[in-house]
C-alpha cells in the first residue's frame, strides 16, 4: 500500500469504515483485499537493546541466552513537548525512572523469553544484538518491533553505563559464554541530546563546518558521537569536519543524578557550533516523551 495502508483506529466504527474504505472503496487498490488487523495500543514507549548468543550447539548445550541492557528511551518528534514531524530520534536518555523492575521481569517473561524460544526452535545462528521497540500499556508491556542492530539514538545513552568491557562481551556472545558474562551498569543517568541541520526532517543545509568549544566540552565531560558528518578538505592546510545528514551528532553525557546528567549533555552540546544547528531542549523532561497509539 505504499505506506498509505496503515489506520489506527480509536472505536470500532473507525475500524469499519476503514476496513469499508480499504475494501470496498479500494482506496490503495488491489493492496486493499488484505488486511492484517492488530490490537489497538497505547502508551509511552521504551527500547531495549539486548545482547543475544543463540546457535543449535548452545541450544543444545543450554548456554544460548539473550540479555537485556538497562531501557532507555528515544524522543521521535522534531519539537519540545513531543510536537512536530517524526525524526530518526532526537535525544535518549538512559536508564527509565518510570520503568519498575516489575515492568522489565514482565518484559523478559512475555517478549524476551519467547523471543529466545523463538530463535532456538527455529535452529538460528544469531551471535549480535536485536532492538526490542516496545511499547507499555495499562495491560503490560507489548513488542511493536524487532531490529537486528543496535538503535540510534539509544546506543549513545546506553552503552556509557557499561561497567564492563564491550568486547570481552562481544567475545562471550561469540563463544556461548554470553550467560556466565558479569553485566554490571554504572550507577547513575545518561542523556544523549541530538543536533541535527536546521530544516531536517524536510530539506537542510550539508557542508557547513562543525566547529567544538574544547574547554566547554571538556568540562561537561560529555561525549560526542557524530553520524551525519564528513571530514572536508576546506582549505589547503585544514581538515575540518562538516555537516553532510540531518542529524548530525549527539552529545552524550553521564551523572549520578538525572539532572546531573541533563545539565552536563546541554553543557557539552553548547560547545559544538555548525550554521543553523537545532536541537530540543527538554530531552528526558517531563512531557518531552509522546504517549503512542499504534
Ligand atoms: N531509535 C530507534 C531505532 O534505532 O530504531
């Protein structure tokens, strides 16, 4: 349908008239004559990154296992107060104060623990990461999607929690020792604001250079991790980095408390400069994340 097929409907009545539109009106043609119909959802949503060491022989050695790390959450929509256009992901913050253990034991058991079921009756080799996208509603947590990868801006927040070494897990997830593994998380919060090109999600400015307040950021000890950017020859002498994608950088940053953390990343993404940068402002605050329906 092109992705024009989609209705998320409130009542019954607007999910018969969709079905009459789609059907009987063939409003998407020939895509129209079959429908997949979903429980309606609604509710704030959390992703969960995971580390998964899955083969036949560590299925049959009981060593296959799949291993959350600490939820965080991604902020979609372009403008404070979750308004605006839907982005690749403006900001995460990690981890959740309104997830309770509760929440987390009950997503292991209905969509983790499946999922590595899943994997093991179906005989993969899957040695790497997936991305839960999730969903809390008043009856539990529901899986919206599965990506096989890591997730952008997620990563950015998660990952400097590690009090671990990435790679020796990366080797455990390799060799089936993933379930033996010592996963220990800083205590503390981490926020991951995201500057993109001004205009982005529509059209934006590339090549315009990306200039760093050193002393600034180092005192936020904030991290900056660039995904939209080149290293551009500008003159004969100089290397520089520029713009050349929407989003352009997150600035990353750790503290023991929420608004330490907070007030750190803004420190440290107001030392980077780049013509026409945009970034929101309230990251991780209250009514920053959307409540979903889908
Ligand atoms: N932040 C969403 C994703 O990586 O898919």
């Amino acid at each position: 349908a092109a992705g024009k097929g989609v209705v998320v409907a409130a009542t019954i009545d607007e999910a018969l008239n969709a079905v009459n539109d789609l059907m009987d009106n063939g409003r998407v043609g020939e895509a129209g004559k079959k429908l997949v119909i979903e429980d309606y959802l609604e509710g704030v949503e959390i992703s969960v990154l995971a580390a998964v060491s899955v083969t036949p022989e560590f299925a049959k050695k009981g060593t296959a296992t799949i291993i959350p790390f600490l939820p965080a959450r991604d902020h979609k929509r372009l403008l404070d107060g979750a308004k605006g256009p839907n982005t690749g992901g403006m900001g995460a913050i990690c981890p959740l104060d309104d997830v309770s253990e509760e929440t987390m034991e009950q997503f292991n058991k209905d969509i983790l623990e499946p999922t590595l079921n899943g994997l093991i009756q179906e005989g993969f080799d899957y040695r790497g990461f997936i991305f839960f996208g999730v969903m809390l509603t008043k009856n539990g947590p529901k899986l919206l999607e599965y990506n096989v990868r890591l997730g952008d801006p997620e990563t950015q927040a998660v990952l400097p929690l590690m009090d671990f070494d990435f790679e020796q897990m990366c080797e455990a997830i390799i060799n089936g020792t993933l379930k033996d593994f010592s996963f220990n998380w800083k205590k503390g919060y981490q926020v991951a604001p995201v500057a993109v090109s001004g205009g982005y999600p529509g059209e934006y400015k590339k090549g315009c250079e990306i200039k760093f307040n050193e002393s600034i950021l180092n005192e936020s000890k904030g991290k900056i991790f660039i995904a939209g950017a080149i290293v551009g020859r500008r003159s004969r002498s100089n290397d520089n980095l520029i713009t050349n994608g929407g989003r352009v950088l997150a600035c990353s940053a750790f503290g023991e408390t929420f608004e330490k953390a907070w007030k750190n990343a803004y420190q440290g993404l107001s030392s980077v400069k780049f013509d026409d940068i945009f970034f929101r402002k309230d990251i991780g605050l209250p009514g920053a994340a959307e409540s979903g329906k889908l």
